[in-house]
C-alpha cells in the first residue's frame, strides 16, 4: 500500500518539512496559480510548492530554485487511466509513455493481458520489466483470465493459460497491485475451480470485474466474490445498478468502445469519489487525435459537467479505489504529478478542455525528454519479443473453402453483426450463394467471410465463418492483434485476398495488413508478439493513417476496422463471435456451426 | 490491507457466490428493507441477504435461513469511530464494546496511547491483547507520542518513553493500521529526530494528525510530512483550511472536546467522502445517555444535514481514509456491519436518529453476548493491569504549599482558565491573598489550588498552580486519569481536602475520587493501570453520576468535571497547563512559574 508523502530517507523528510515552512526554497513553485482541491471540490488561489518529486505546500506565497507564473492556469491532479492494454496502443510501455504523457496521463493500471495471450508467464514478466523505471508509473493488474475463457471449454486457442499458481509467482512484485479484469463471469458464477482459485489467490487485493450487462441477482453473486470494479457497462441504466451494488464504475473511451456519452450522467458531487475513467483499448491515431484520459476530461466539460467531478474522477477516485495513496490530489505530501490546465477559450470550462503543461514527480513531461528515454530503450532487451511471432504454415486460397450443407442454391448462415463503434455485436442471419458445392461471401449485402488461424502452436487449426460490418467491395484485412489469444484474423472480400492477406503477415512476423486484391500490400509490422512495435508514436499514428485510407479506398465504412475486426474473436463479449475454434454464442457460451440447418 | 469479500477458504468463496445467486438460501435474509447506498447517495429498496458475516445479495429477492422483516427500517453501514483512545471510557475494551456496539458502532480505531504513557510497550501489548477476537473490530494506531512532548524538554514526566524502535516490534502486527496522532507538531515543525523518525518509520502507513489552530505554511509541513487527518479543529474555518490541504478532517465529539456544531458544516455531497467522525474522549455517561457516533449522526440529521452525508461520513468515508477496503458500504462483498434506523419520528430526519437494531459480521448484537463475552473475559489476563497502577509515598496538607515571592500582601500569579466543553485553556492572571507567606486559594475569585504529583517513578516529583472554572466551595477532586502522562491530579479548595483526595486516591490505587473535605470520600477504582475498570459500563456510569453530584454539591460548575481536569496537564493543548514539572506555556512551548514577578 502506497502512503502520501514517502521520502527515500529521514533527511529528505526533514527537508520537506523546511521547504514547507518556507526555510529554504522549493525545487519549484508555480506561482500566483488556482488549483482544484479534490477534498472540497473548491478551486483555490495561491502558491504551489514542489519539492523532490512531492507537493510540500499550496495556497501560500513560496520562494523556489525555479519559478512559473501560474496565473493563466488551473492545476489540477495528473490524469489516471484506471484500466489500460498499453498493448492496444500498438506501442510498447516507453512508447506509450511519449503518446499520453503529453496529455496529461501520469498514472496507468495496465492490465497486460494481451502479451500474456502470446507469451503467458513470459509476457507477463516482459510486461514488467518494460514498464519498470519509465517516467509514467505503471501499475500491473495480474491477467486473470488467459485466455479469457475456460480452456476446459475448448472455445478458443491462445498462445498460454495462466493458472492461480502462475499468477501467485507475480502476486509480490511491487508494480503488481492485484487481480485484472475477471472476464470470465460465466465461469465465476458456476463456481468454476480455476476462477475460484484466482479470486481467492487475490483476495486481500483489489480484483477487477468485466461483466457487460450484468445484473440482478448474478451481478450481486460477482461483487459478493469480490469484485471492485467493472468498465464494460455500455447504458447508463446497467452502470447505475453496478454502482449501487458497490462496483466503482470506470467510464470508458477507447478506439472501439466508446461508453462515455452514455455514461457520464452518473457523475456528480457524490459519486465522483467512486467512479473512474479508462482507455481500455484505444489505438494511436485516437490518442493523437482526440486525446487519452483527457479526451473523457474534454467530453465531460463540453458536457456542462461541474470541473470538480470530472477532474476528481480522473485523478482521486481512481487512486482510492486502488489504494494509491500518494496521488491523485494538489495537496501537501501528494506526489507532484499534475497538469496545467484551462478553459479551451480561456473563459467557460463547457468550452473544453485546453492542457498546457504536464509534470510528472515535478518535472516537466518534455517530448525530448520522452524521447530521449525511449531511444535508451530501444536498443534494451524491453523491445524485444519474449519468444517468436507467427507460427503459421503457408495459408492457401482452398483454406477458406466453406462447404453448403445441402444442394440447395443458397444457404442460410450466421452472420456476426459488427456494431460500428462497440465490441459488442449482434447474431444475424443472412441467406448466401451456394456455387460448386460452397458457400460465397456476398459484398452487395455485406456479409464476408472471416477466418481465424492459430498462430501461437502451428497446429493448422483455423475457422471460417461470416461477417456484416465492414462493407469492403475488394481486397482483405489481416492483423495479428485479436483479443485476447492473438491468433491471426483477416476478413475480405474474396479468397484470394485473404489468403495473401495472411501470407503478408506472417511474412513481417505479425501487424496489421490490408490488401487490396490486385498485389498491392500496405502494413503496419508489430515485432513485439505481433502486437506492439517500438517506434515514435507519430509514426505509428501516420502510418495507421495510412492503413485506414486504404482499407476506405476497397470500401470499409467502418471509423476504426483493425480495432474493430481485433474484438471478433473475443468470446466474452456478446452476442456471437469466431475464434480458431469455430463460431461462437456468446450468449450460450458454446460454439455454434456458421450455416443454419436447411 | 484489507479487501472486500474475504472469505476463510475458496470453498467459502464460491458459496457466498451460490448464495447470491439464490442457489442456496442465505444466512440471513432482511426483506422488503430499503438501505443507503454509499456510493450513489440514494435510498434503495429490497431485500438484503447476508451469508458467513458477508453482505452477498442487495436489491434483489431473496430467502434465508433467517428472515427479518424490514420494512420499518432504513439499513445503513455500521458507524467507524475514526479516533478514539477507548480508556477514557473508563472500560476495558471488552467492556467498551458493551457500551457503543449498540448505539451502532461496529468498528473504532484506537490509539492506547493512555496506557502507554503508563506502562509504555508493555501497555501497547497489553492493548492489542485485549481487543483480540472482541465482537467489535478494533484496529489500533501505535502512539506515536509517549509522552507527549519530547523527553529532552523535560515539561512532564510519563510512566514510559516510547522510541521509533519500540514502534517498530509492532509495527506488523495485524490490528496495527498505522501511527496515532502525531500531537508533537511543534517537534515535526522543528525537525525533531525522534519525530523523523518514527514518521518515516510508518511512512507506507497512514500517519494521524493532531495540530490544533495549525494554519499556512506550518499546516502545509505537516500535511508535506505525510499526515494524513486531523481530529483537533475547533472552527469551521481551520477545519475548511486543513480539507483544502488535503488532510481528511475528523469531526469530534468526546465529552469535553465538542466539535461538531462547529465542524458539522463542513459536511456536503463532495466532501462527505473525505470527512470522518470521532469521539476521540468520551466518558461512559455521556455515551450511556448521548450516544457515541450515533450522537453525532443524530445532532446533523436534526440540523438538517442529508443523511446520506453524514452516514457516509461514519462508515465509507473512514474506512477509505484507514484502507479498511472491507466495510462501511451496503453492499456484495461488504462486510455486514449495519445498523438498523429510521427516524426518530419515523418520518422526518431532522427528528433524529432511532437505532433499532445493529449487526456485526452478519450477528445481531445483543446485551446479554456482549455480556457473556465480558465474563469470559473478566478472569483473563486483559482484564489484569501490566504493572503497578500508583507509586506515591503518602501526601501531606504541607506539600501543597506555595510560598509568595515576596513579603506583599498579596501576589499576582497565572491562572489556567477553564473552557467549559474545551480541552483548550486560557492563559489568565489573577491576584491571590498572601497568608504566613504563603499564596492562597480563592474560591471566591474561583482561583483554586491544582497540583500533579507524579505516579509512576516514586519521584515524589509535584507541582502546584492555580485553576479557575471548576466553582468548588469545598473539598477536592483528584483522579490517576491525567493525559497523557496520567499523573495523579488534583483540584481542591483547601490543602487539606486536596491531600485527602490523593491519599484516597492511593488507597484505591488509581481512580476518580471526590473528598467533601469533611471526611466523606466517593470514588471509582480504575484498576487497570489507574484508567479503567472491568465493569458493566451502567454500574460505571451509575458511579460517575453519583460522583458528579457529589461534585455539584462541593459547588462544581463544570459539565463534567473529571474529564476536564485530566486534560489540564496536556502541555500539547494551547495555551497554559500544569504537570508534574511545574506551569507550562504551551503557545511558548515552555515551563513558567505560577508566580507573577512583582
């Protein structure tokens, strides 16, 4: 358990409390400034003083070593994300760090449970060692369900299980704070022995819920096993009766599934002290362009929402909810991790946020800086994958052969209807072409094939099924990236194309790759686990730019395709969907056959 | 740290899983109830079901082994008493818990840093032993200030001493939360090694505060040096200035100290989550015809306060502040302290709080288990003092002399000035009689003799001062219980009466003692270490009443005259105090002469 004002020994204390009581100047003192105090809600006047990485006074007058005039600013605590998979980011930590740290981010809880989809225990300790001695603090939640369903169910294939025993291993390790997302709440609410173990494994730390519209009865059976905290709730109805069941709810913005529209109604002056914001998944080009924690922050504002909720929010109620006891608040003893922060016209906070200036332990977040750190990382063993890639034979055209089931000249097949904008999706019908004996995709009603092939063990296995969403008129998409097991996952608009889809990932070892059915390939290659690479988040952004002109240009009407086809595969999440293993029903939890019997 | 939802064994675990699911009837069923839930602010109806200890199932239907119809009441959390030091109940923990578990108090955190100053780390062993397996939890923050001021300064003498390193053998021990208030404020402002220390010692831990009139810049270093509440404020605005600095104020009412028509403003929707309540000092009549927390829950309901404030206030707020991740909320998960209330009228809140019924871990608590715990106990070795109570060679009428500094008739001397229902005192000058070379006591003036006589070393180290505000004609009061040293104190309105009450006094080895100065002596024997008693708390309370009268009827006009003079020789309690060493000036932070120079 972390503790406000912890110093590296009795004479840096000693020294805080001189610099307190004005005896000798502070590192730093923005001066002439307002602040947002989280404990009364009120944004006062008056001097900040920082020193050694801690706020040691506010609403006094302070002489520092270095002084900035605060008068055109309002500080407020330095942004936490509640509930992050950096691996989503397509970044790894360091680079990570250089595209939220600049907006205000200075705290993450990562739950690493995409590179423990790869690599298991590996992952996890990568994980760990990729996130140790950034500038942003990173706090780990243990991957409680790898993969994310019972491997008993035999629903889907990752490249590692994690058990309660594999986990207990990590459970010590200071940046680990408990137990992440418990997505199995199927599992949770049979009783399931693996799940039971892990909850049990963490109870005396705080263990992370997943359970989209959950409720009644069953959603009381969750937060009776111990569960704290949920960030899938997509209506303002089913966040309600989580946080009446003593859930703190985490409002989330990512790529995909964007809640806070729906969601932001429930803050106010009371439950802004148990309720939090998360990213969740959200790509590079989102953060660029939008924002990250602060992009929830803007939304509120615009919104009409009081400053003072949204600001404790996204800083105070997360760190409590934790037990981060050192942050989250402009106040004597709390680290010094804040953002310098007005009106977007200077005037009228329902203008939107504007963010000036980041500092993180007192210093300035600086790009150089971030930079600089990122290159010294680069050439580490963090940027490394912790085992191979793709293991995947040579994909071929007759691979995606899908047979009828009867002679008739149509078939009637399950469609999954992809929800622009959510991970959710729908179980539709459709009625497609039979011609020599197989099913066709058919682009004028949009439903296309998908296929998923295991990548982590070579074993072959891969499935086919159908898609409504994505509108490509030609070529394939392909991406390495596809929650939670990572296998390989493309959707086009013929066979050929997503076989060369395929066969161009597994050739760059993993990304993200559209074709575009006449040779032509673009792609963003991810050489750590095929989920992150190592390069300046602009890059990445630009080059996501890129892969999303082109995936337009073959006829994509979905915003955000890569992240979209990425949560296909997720059998957690209702209602249908496809793993290696074949379709899946969500809402039945068993895997179904794509074509419906004549 | 503790979590919500801890269970024995993962099989305990997976039933309060099937228990809220309705799979299996619970424990304990109160049905058709409505409770307050701490997060959302609201009223909610439906049943609540509680299985081994825990809350498992709110809002929904259920059954159980046991049913209660609770249609009557409103179920809040179990009321946390952020700050108590349970010996100035007079009782022995297993006898406190008799006296507040039902008025609705299901948890206190106690600082013993009475009987430490008595019997030192055999008192805080002594401490943690008697709250072991009590019905109500006690956790314990170690004394951080024993004795109170600094030994080096020399203003008064302690049964013990305790170092960082004392601190330390305890510091793991699983009731231990922490460090108590660090009173010594002017030591942490100057940097004191000792403070330092014992501060960086519990720096992963939540370090209590105690600084009363504490503002700017000085607030700011002991917010800076990682304390993280206060109980000592006195008026809405230093209270206001503390939250602002991010330190969680908690709003006491003890019997002499009684804060909360002053502090209780403070309370609103935002702040209700950082603001605790306390009863610091409380004397078993109060509490018997009061309340304790309750009291306070019932003066702001009939101030108009909205209930979910103030029951936020006495149970989440405070459990958050200590970490206490396990209570405080209606709700799955939680542990099932709760009361059962309505208002007073059962209609209108401003009518006040009615406690019908109080749970702890799922029990109803009832007066004849607390009793029966209370026997068990009364032959056990909690209920035996850890050392010798009094050494004090026998008083004479002689040594309460003070001799005039000169030959005038009269002699101008400094008065402690008595606040009724304040621990504060003024610093006041009076001129007092001159007789044979001796100053006298004036009752008329209501300038009495006050003398301490230290109890612990068989120094025969005394002191003699003047008093106003007690009112006596006659006679004298002394007691053993004396913050925070607990030397034996007393007050009288002649040397004679004020021997006969420390000879009684010795006689009974420790105790309240009230002489008529005409022979008549009433007492109450404190055995354990001079402070408190193994006895029913009304047979106490019945004893305290007839003491109190017997005051009355020497002319005391004090409320409650025997806390009151146990906090005269607190010399961390502005502005003027008298210990064993003599007069000290606590504003100056130094020991001064009763006597005026001429």
């Amino acid at each position: 358990m972390t503790s406000k004002a912890v110093h590296a020994d009795p004479g840096a204390l000693a020294e805080s409390i001189r610099v307190a009581r004005g005896a000798q100047p502070a590192d730093l003192v923005i001066r002439g400034t307002r602040f947002l105090d989280v404990f009364s809600g009120e944004i006062l006047p008056g001097d900040i003083a920082v020193h050694r990485g801690l706020i040691v006074g506010t609403q006094e007058s302070y002489r520092g070593r270095h002084e900035l005039d605060g008068r055109a600013f309002v500080v407020v605590p330095g942004f936490i994300d509640a509930h992050v998979h950096i691996e989503s980011s397509l970044l790894t930590p360091v680079r990570f760090q250089q595209a939220v740290m600049p907006l205000g981010t200075t705290t993450v809880i990562w739950d690493p449970h995409e590179i423990a989809n790869v690599h298991g225990l590996a992952g996890l300790r990568w994980a760990l060692n990729a996130c140790e001695d950034l500038a942003l603090d990173v706090f780990v939640m243990l991957s409680s369900c790898v993969p994310s369903t019972s491997p008993e169910l035999a629903l889907e294939t990752s490249g590692a299980e994690l058990s309660a025993s594999d986990l207990a291993s990590l459970r010590e390790h200071p940046q680990v704070l408990g137990l992440a997302e418990m997505m199995n709440y199927p599992g949770l609410l049979s009783g399931s022995p693996d799940v039971i173990d892990k909850l049990y494994l963490f109870q005396d730390l705080p263990r992370d819920g997943h359970c989209p519209g959950l409720r009644g009865r069953d959603l009381n059976a969750y937060g009776a096993a111990g569960i704290h905290s949920c960030h899938e709730s997509t209506s303002l109805e089913e966040a309600r009766e989580k946080l009446r069941k003593g859930i703190h709810v985490l409002i989330r913005e990512g790529s995909c599934a964007k809640d806070a529209d729906s969601l932001l109604p429930l803050l106010d002056d009371y439950s802004s002290s148990v309720v939090g914001l998360c990213s969740d998944d959200r790509n590079p080009l989102d953060t660029a362009t939008e924002g990250h924690i602060s992009f929830i922050v803007d939304k509120a504002l615009r919104l009409g929402h009081e400053p003072r909720n949204i600001f404790r929010a996204a800083s105070f109620a997360t760190a409590q909810a934790y037990g981060l006891k050192d942050r989250g608040a402009i106040a004597p003893g709390f680290v010094a991790d804040f953002c310098l922060v007005s009106p977007r016209d200077g005037v009228h906070w329902h203008s939107g946020l504007a963010v000036h200036g980041v500092y993180k332990r007192g210093q300035r977040v600086g790009a150089d800086d971030l930079a600089h750190q990122a290159l010294g990382r680069t050439a580490a063993a963090a940027a490394v994958s912790p085992g191979p890639n793709i293991r995947l034979d040579p994909v071929a055209v007759h691979d995606f052969r899908v047979l009828a089931g009867t002679d008739a000249a149509s078939q009637g097949v399950r469609v999954i209807g992809v929800r622009p904008r959510q991970i959710l999706t729908d179980s539709l019908i459709a009625t497609l072409p039979v011609s020599a004996g197989e099913v066709i995709g058919d682009a004028q009603q949009d439903v296309l094939k998908i296929a998923v092939f295991e990548r982590h063990h070579g074993s072959g296995r891969r499935a086919v099924a159908f898609v409504k969403g994505f509108g490509l008129k030609r070529g394939a998409i392909a991406t390495s990236v596809n929650h939670d097991c990572h296998n390989a996952i493309v959707v086009g608009a013929d066979d050929a194309a997503m076989a060369a889809a395929l066969e161009h990932l597994r050739h760059i070892d993993g990304g993200i790759v559209v074709v575009d059915g006449r040779g032509a390939a673009e792609a963003l290659p991810l050489p750590v686990a095929g989920l992150m690479c190592d390069r300046d988040p602009r890059d990445v952004a630009a080059t996501l730019e890129g892969l999303k002109a082109a995936a337009r240009r073959l006829g994509c009407s979905l915003e955000e395709p890569f992240l979209q086809l990425s949560f296909l595969a997720l059998p957690v999440i209702p209602s249908l969907k496809i793993t290696d293993r074949g379709l899946v029903d969500v809402d039945a939890f068993r895997p179904v056959s794509p074509l419906l019997a004549a």
